[in-house]
C-alpha cells in the first residue's frame, strides 16, 4: 500500500471515529493518572448536559403545572468502591411545576441514576461526550485543592 493510500485510509470516515475514540480514551486514562499521582482525594463533579425541563402535558411550560422530569449528565472525580476514578453519571430527577403565584419554578425533590461507572467503561457515545467536559472539571478541581 503506497503512503499515500495509507494516509487515507487513517482518515476515512470508517477509521476516523474509532481513532476518536482511541484518542479520548487516552486522553481520560492520562487525566485519571494525573489525579491519582496528585494524590487528590476530594469529590469533584460538573454537569455538562441536561435535557431541560420535560413535561407530559402540551400546555407551554410557563403556565405548566404538575409532574416533571430532567435527564442530567455529569463527569466527576470521585471514589467509587475502594478506588478513585474519573466517573460518568447519567441521572433523572423528578418532581413537580408549581403554580405561578407560588414558589414559581421547577422542584426537584427525587433522582435516581441511570448510569453510573468509571468513565472509561462508558458507552463510547457517553464518553465522548463527557470527554469534551474534562477542561471544566480539571479547573474546578484546581480550584478546589487549592482552597
């Protein structure tokens, strides 16, 4: 195979996603390393991603009252059994639309996980997305073990 044919071949679109996701998890392997060599053993954990608030009723949102829901995803640095890990977690948290008048806005008073794992082992599609939210959490936690 000449250079050339080979050099397109790394970037086709067949190859191309899986050296993505080589890529990002290389990329979460040496920030987890870095954690673990720092010595750093305070929880940190951002939310990248939310679905917004979501009803079941057609009523607009403003003059919504009644159950509602959220999917929320986060990326942490946090112990998971006897081990630190960069962690993915997907949860949903329920509650309810007050009436306007009232303690106007959304409550959320339930969550309960729909994923939860060291972030390695996270569906490639949830891993990277969560990789892109890496900066913000390794400044958050700067900015944590320093205070």
């Amino acid at each position: 195979m000449r250079a050339e044919d080979s050099a397109r071949s790394i970037f086709s679109s067949t190859s191309q996603p899986r050296l993505m996701l080589e890529q990002v998890s290389a990329g979460i392997r040496n920030l987890e390393e870095y954690f673990l060599e720092a010595a750093a053993r305070i929880p940190v954990q951002i939310e990248f991603n939310d679905t917004g608030i979501l009803f079941d009723d057609a009523e607009e949102l403003e003059s919504y009252t009644g159950p509602i829901c959220q999917v929320v995803e986060s990326v942490a640095w946090e112990k998971i059994g006897e081990s630190w890990h960069l962690t993915y977690r997907k949860i949903r948290r329920l509650g309810v639309m007050t009436p306007m008048g009232g303690m106007d806005g959304p409550t959320f008073d339930q969550s309960d996980d729909l994923e939860h794992c060291p972030l390695a082992d996270a569906p490639a599609q949830d891993r990277i997305r969560a990789h892109r939210a890496l900066p913000e959490l390794l400044q958050e936690a700067g900015t944590m073990f320093r205070g």
